[in-house]
C-alpha cells in the first residue's frame, strides 16, 4: 500500500502461497507422493496399475517406472520425483526407499514446525543427521570380493525380489551377474563397468524359462536374402560402413548412351564394380557382413553364392555394440576389411520365428546381450525392470566392493545411533536430528505393514536385538521373525543407501526453506479480452 493505493506487482495470473501456508503445501505434496509408493516398499509389496491416456496399461511395483508415469503438477511434488529420477540414474534401485523417507522427513518436520522450531533451525539439524547417518553407513559397510559370484547373486536376487517374475528369479540372478562380470574392466586397481555394454532385447510369444545370456549382440534384423544361409558356425564378421551399392554421385551428371553396345558396357562395368564390392568381403575371409547402409541386389547374389550371411541397414548404434561384442573393427570401404578387422563369434543364426539375427559364442567379449522371452508385453517390461534393477546393483557392488544388509536392519541401527547422537548437540537442533532420526522408522514399519505384521511389534523386536548389539538383525517378511540379514543373503549395494539417505535429506530441507510460492497460471483461451 502507498497513500492508500494498493502497488500491484504480480499478474493477475499468478498465484501466491507464503509463510506457513507455503511450507503446508509443500509438506502435504511429499507426503502424498510418498504414500503413493508406499505400499510397494519390500518384497511384499503390492503393485500398482497404470493407464496412460492412449490406454496403455502398465502393472509394477517399481519406484522410477511409477513415478516417472504418473502425472503431477504441483512444483513440491516434482521435486520429490525428481529424488527417485536421480537415484534411479545413479543407482539403479532403493528409489521407493529415497521417496518414502522425504516422506517420512517433511512428516516430522511439519510436527516441528508447530512447534515453533524455524525451518533453518530444522535444516541445519537434518544436514548433521544426514553426515552422521552417512559416517554409520560406512562404519557398517561389508567389504566384498568384487568377482565373488555368490555374494553378487545374492545381491541380484535381493533386487530382482518382490517383482512379478519370482517363478525365474533363481535364473534371471545368473544371466544377470554373468553378464556384469563378463563386461567389468580392471584399471589400476579399480574395477569399472559400463552398463551400456549390456543390451536387454525381448521375444514375445515364449516362455519366461527361456531367457538366455547371449555372449554376442541380437540385432532386430533378417538376413539380406533367403538364399543365404541360416546358419553360420565359425562365423568370421565383417562390420562395414559405407553402402554395398552404386550411390548417386554428390553433382548431377548424365551418362549419353547411343548405342546397343554402350548399353551393355555400361551394365557389364556396374556389374563389375558390384562384383568387387562382394569380392572384397569374400576375399577378407568373412563369412557373415553386418553393413550399416544399403546392400544392393547383386552384392546380394554374390554373397549369397558365396555362402555369406548378410544385414543391410543395421543401426549405427549396433554397429558400434557389435563391434565390441566381436573385437572386431568398423571399416568405411568393403576394400579396407583384412583379416584383423573381422570379429569371430562361435555362431550367427537367423532366431526361429522371430525376425531377429543372434550372434553368439564371442570370446572375451566387451559387450553382452541378455534376451528375455515371455508370454505377453506386459511381462516382458517387467522382466526388463528387473533385470535393469538386477544389473546396476551388481555394477555398483563390484564398483565400490561394499555393501550393506537390508531388511530394515541399516535404518533401526540408524535410527538409535542418531538418537545417541542427537543427545550430544544440544539446543533446539538436536530436536531437529531426533526428527531425523526418527523419520528412519518408516522403512521397518512399512515392511512389517506391507508383510502383514504388527508395525510396532516388529518395530520394538528390532531395537530391542540392535540394542544387544546385533546389527545385522533385521524383519524376514515372510516369517516376521527378527533374523540375521547377512547370514540370510538379504544384502544391497552400499551405494543404493547412501544415495537414497543423502538424496532425501537434501530435497527435504529444500523443500522446507521455500516460504514464498508464486505459481503462473495458464490463461484460459477466452480470457484474452477480459
């Protein structure tokens, strides 16, 4: 106001939520996108169905799939899904449990809040949580073996649990962790693996049991011709660049023929030309070519006469994973191919009723292909979630060699750790780091919840065996009784945990430092002239 008039500053288009109000509305959009994920925590959790608005159905209990889908518009809330994206694109899995705790966080904070407690007061004492939460995880970590086949299977079958594959999950644990150690690199000391060398390809129309490790790559292709073999053992493969055909010229230009023997030089001269384009293959030594452009008719014939296997049009993309996959080289000309630039595989075969080329039996290779088969689509992309979850936990754990156990086991012995903690601060931030500490709770009851068990119950049993020392110690979901999580094979990527602890306290404590909202509205079309 000034002398009286009001000084409007912001279009009439914009809403504006401030103070209390503001942090309320944050405070409610984590909480409920945090309750929509929820019951899908554990191994007992349920799943969720979607449907997009062209109709699409997707069934799942995985964190990123159902976040990433469902739509929201209020800013707070994006933001928490943006938590899940980011743990999702880090780690590969323990995004529900990244959700569930900014849930759990904004729940405590709104407690402290009507206490008078500032929101600062409330962040700094989250972010101390959060560095002491980070030093116990590391003080409970478990150094591993990171080419121990045992403890990677069970940390693959700890990820892929709870999914709608759980009849093949004993096979899928397998192909999963071969696949990693198969493509892992060690360099100075350091183990690496790039998760773009594991391709997941999908057959529909076959049983789930069927799903197979492929030391090689399938390419969604058929061979050029059907007078081609099928088949191919020993199979030396060329990879070439460039069109296996007369390409038009980069300036117009005309040819005048005036006679009938013109005419027939002229045919005899591009027969020629593509005659010594399939010549150079065959003369390479290679029985199978993978061409990334064109492949014309002739060359074709040639080939085929020859016995060679040939792809025409394979994706760049596959030229360069094949490449990999074959130890091979990508040549520009069919004349640069010499013996060194072929891959060899053990076998290339065109897949029985399935318009897919597979390449298999590749000696060390750099790249792999895991390809599952299932009944329906909506199997498949499942299968696909979990075996997506199942290799980037792997990949984590060989990376950094440690782990940590699951079951709720980690968040009790946090939770009474900080507490411990938190009486050594003082002030009003130590009621802060209490909250903190506190929040942890959600994930033990909320596996007891989605495992039909008494929250409390199993809540009391933990720390009453963490408070004897046993840190290990966490809720089996099937029995409800308090077992040791290592001994049991329930174990996690230390990566997943500290990711999610970090994440969630970060988002928490932005979230809770906006006191003022100013929201554009769409304009509707019709009030232009109002």
């Amino acid at each position: 106001m000034l002398g009286g008039q009001p000084i409007i500053i912001l279009k009439e288009n914009v809403e504006r939520n401030r103070g209390q109000e503001a942090q309320r509305s944050n405070i409610a959009a984590a909480k409920a996108i945090a309750s929509a994920v929820r019951t899908t925590l554990g191994p007992r959790g349920m799943d969720k169905m979607l449907v997009s608005g062209t109709g699409d159905v997707t069934i799942t209990n995985d964190g990123a799939t159902i976040l990433t889908d469902i739509a929201v518009q209020h800013p707070g809330a994006k933001m928490v899904i943006e938590v899940a994206r980011a743990q999702d694109d880090e780690v590969g899995d323990g995004t529900t449990t990244a959700v569930v705790l900014v849930g759990a966080l904004m729940e405590q904070a709104e407690q402290l809040i009507a206490k008078k407690i500032h929101p600062t007061v409330i962040g700094q004492g989250y972010r101390m949580g959060m560095e002491k939460a980070l030093e116990i995880i590391d003080d409970l970590s478990i150094t591993i073996d990171p080419f121990d086949r045992n403890i990677l299977l069970k940390i693959a079958d700890t990820a892929m649990t709870g999914k709608s594959i759980e009849s093949v999950k004993g096979k899928l644990d397998g192909i999963v962790v071969d696949s990693v150690m198969l493509i892992a690199e060690k360099k100075d000391g350091k183990i690496t693996v790039d998760d773009d060398n594991v391709t997941i390809k999908k057959q529909a129309g076959h049983a789930m049991d069927d799903a197979e490790l492929v030391q090689g790559i399938v390419l969604d292709k058929t061979r050029f011709t059907e007078d081609m073999p099928r088949k191919v053992t020993g199979a030396k493969v060329a990879l070439v660049a460039s069109p296996m055909e007369i390409v038009k010229t980069q300036v117009k230009a005309k040819i005048k023929i005036s006679s009938s023997d013109q005419m027939s030089a002229f045919s005899a001269q591009e027969r020629d030309a593509l005659k010594k384009l399939a010549d150079a293959v065959i003369d390479s030594g290679a029985n199978v070519l993978f061409c990334q452009k064109g492949i014309a008719d002739a060359v074709g014939y040639y080939l085929a006469r020859a016995g060679v296997l040939a792809v025409e049009d394979v994706p760049e993309k596959d030229m360069k994973f094949a490449a990999l996959a074959l130890n091979a080289e990508i040549v520009n000309k069919p004349g640069e191919l010499t013996k060194k630039s072929l891959g060899s595989a053990a076998m290339v075969e065109q897949v029985e009723n399935a318009d897919l080329i597979k390449v298999s039996g590749c000696k060390n290779p750099k790249a792999v292909t895991i390809l599952l088969r299932g009944s329906t689509e909506y199997l498949l992309d499942e299968l696909e979630r979990a075996v997506v979850d199942g290799t980037r936990v792997v990949e984590d754990a060989m990376e950094d060699g440690k782990l940590l156990v699951g079951g709720g086991a980690v968040e009790t012995e946090l939770l009474m750790k900080l507490h411990e903690y938190a009486g050594t601060v003082g002030g009003r931030v130590q009621l802060a780091i209490e909250a903190y500490a506190a929040s942890f709770e959600i994930i033990p009851t909320t596996l007891a919840e989605n495992s039909g068990f008494n929250q409390l119950d199993k809540l009391v049993e933990l720390k009453a065996a963490h408070a004897k020392g046993k840190k290990h110690a966490g809720l089996n979901v099937y029995t409800g009784k308090i077992i040791d999580m290592f001994k049991e094979g329930v174990v996690e990527p230390h990566r997943s945990k500290r990711q999610s602890i970090q994440s969630s306290a970060e988002a928490a404590v932005l979230l809770l430092r906006v006191d003022d909202m100013m929201i554009t509205q769409e304009k509707s079309p019709g009030s232009a002239g109002a």
